[in-house]
C-alpha cells in the first residue's frame, strides 16, 4: 500500500532537515547567552563578572587545573613537569565615568582622632 501521508514528500522532508539544521545551529551558536563574550575583558569597578570560560585567563588552563587537583601526580612511570603558566593579560573595560579623587598635597592623618559625629 501507497504511503498517503505527507512525511514521504520531498517538500516536507527538505522543511524537517532545514529544522534539524537550525536547531544545530542554534544550540551550537557560539556567541549565545550561555557561550562565550566576542571580546573578553575585566571591568574597572562596580561591576563583578559573573562567568568567564577558562581560555579567557591562560593559553594553558587544562594543565594548570589538572596541576591543581593534582591529577597525575603519583606518576612514577612517567613524572608530570612542574607546569609554567602561560597568562594572558585581559583588558580593562569601564562602563561609566568616574570623577577624579582629589587628594591633599601634604596628607597628614593625626593619631588618636575622633570621627566627625553625625547630628542626630
């Protein structure tokens, strides 16, 4: 017997592939919310990173990790080396401006002061 449905037609078959690939495309988008930023940076102030992948720190941060659990360490056949960092230095990003701190030429800080009492 013929099939009579239309997931045996060469339309719907190429609309199904052309969903699988923009499900892969969307899961495997690199850049996404859950992925990694386009230019990695630190803020200057106020602001705490809340996730930054590992590469972003260092050319090495597998060896430096497996060196910090201490993964491979009991090797007698083959003893791990001591592993050198290798640091990448990340900019500084500022989101807002900050007004200059003005300090004293000559700052004298006088022992045994009381702070300036609030008014109630």
């Amino acid at each position: 017997m013929a099939s009579t449905r239309n997931n045996n037609t060469p339309g719907d078959y190429c609309l199904q592939q052309n969903s699988y690939k923009q499900s892969l495309d969307y899961n495997q988008y690199q850049y996404s919310q859950v992925g990694r930023a386009y230019h990695n940076a630190l803020p200057c102030i106020g602001i705490t990173p809340s996730h930054m992948p590992r590469e972003a720190f260092s050319k090495n941060s597998v060896d430096i990790e497996s060196a910090l659990y201490g993964i491979n360490s009991t090797n007698l056949v083959n003893p791990q080396q001591p592993v050198v960092p290798e640091l990448k230095n990340l900019p500084g990003v500022s989101y807002f401006e900050r007004l200059q701190t003005f300090m004293p030429e000559p700052l004298v800080v006088e022992k045994y002061q009381r702070p300036f009492p609030v008014p109630k």
